[in-house]
C-alpha cells in the first residue's frame, strides 16, 4: 500500500482557501460543498504532537469536493502548480474516471488548479482535461501549459470570496449549453 511521510503540508493552504470559500458559499444559500477527506490508517503518531508522522492510504480517493450548487451536482479536484506546466501526472485515471461516470449522470466536474508563480487561480473544466489527458495517452506532451489555456476560465478577483469558482462555472454551464 502506498504510504507517505510528512512532506509539509502540500496543498493545505489552498484547501484552507477552499473549505473558507466553500463556507461562504453555503452561508449566502449559493452552494452546500463537502471536502472529501481520504481514508489513511496511521502507523506512526508524534506522541508529543499528537501528529501523525507515517500513514498508509486505505483505498484510492476519488476528488477532493462534491456537492451541488443551486441544483447542479459538482465535483472537483484541487491542485497546485508551482510553474506554467502542469504534469498531468498530478491526476490519477481513477480520478478521470470518476469525473466521467460523475458527468454521465448530469454532473459538472471540474479542477481548481492554483498557479502558484502567477498567484492565479484556474478554473479547469473536466472536457479541457480530457483533451490533454487523451494527448498525452496518444504519445503527446504529459503536460500542458498555461499559454494553452482558456483565458475566460481564469478566476476573478471578488470582494470577500478567495476563490471564487461559481464564477467560472456560471461561464462553463453556458459554454455547455451552446
């Protein structure tokens, strides 16, 4: 089973930044989103810090969030990426396929991805991944860039919201519908 000694916290921050947007959301009645956390059995705890220092994953996590906004199944991953390339090896085909199954039953997936160097959010629909994913599979780059990307799925800045993907997703719904 794969396990994993503390590495910092990878991602923390912008799950922090998640879970408070997240809160937001459901305290305006726009959204009710839950993080899902991923199963881990400890091995080794900190006695003097009661932290956790070794682990074992139980089962393979799916995505990070799931829930619904305004009626609308979504689900969603968040990453980070320290530089413009994104490697697609940071997205597992469990996952993938989750996002698909999640898809055929009228669900919108998606990826938050964080561009650490820009300090820009991105809003990365599950259809714009694919298409890198398929790439890569077919003997293409096993990445994609940022200058590849969408500029309109880029987060705004919005007063009181630190991540403010409903904005984003309002665009991808009307982009589906076309």
């Amino acid at each position: 089973m794969p396990t994993w000694k503390s590495r910092g916290l990878r991602g923390s921050a912008l799950e922090e930044m998640i879970n408070k947007t997240n809160e937001k959301y459901h305290e305006m009645g726009l959204a009710l989103i839950q993080k899902i956390p991923t199963p881990i059995t400890p091995i080794n705890i900190d006695k003097s810090t009661r932290q956790i220092t070794l682990a074992y994953f139980d089962q393979k996590s799916t995505v990070d969030y799931i829930g619904a906004v305004q009626g609308i199944p979504v689900c969603f991953d968040a990453k980070e990426c320290a530089t413009d390339t994104f490697a697609l090896q940071n997205i597992h085909d469990h996952q993938v396929r989750f996002m698909e199954d999640f898809e055929k039953q009228g669900g919108i997936s998606f990826f938050l991805i964080y561009f650490k160097e820009r300090e820009e959010f991105y809003y990365l629909p599950l259809e714009m991944l694919l298409f890198f994913w398929n790439r890569a599979k077919e003997g293409g780059r096993k990445s994609f860039r940022y200058d590849e990307l969408n500029p309109d799925y880029i987060l705004p800045t919005v007063s009181g919201i630190m991540v403010p993907y409903l904005e984003i997703l309002k665009v991808d719904l009307q982009d589906r519908d076309e």
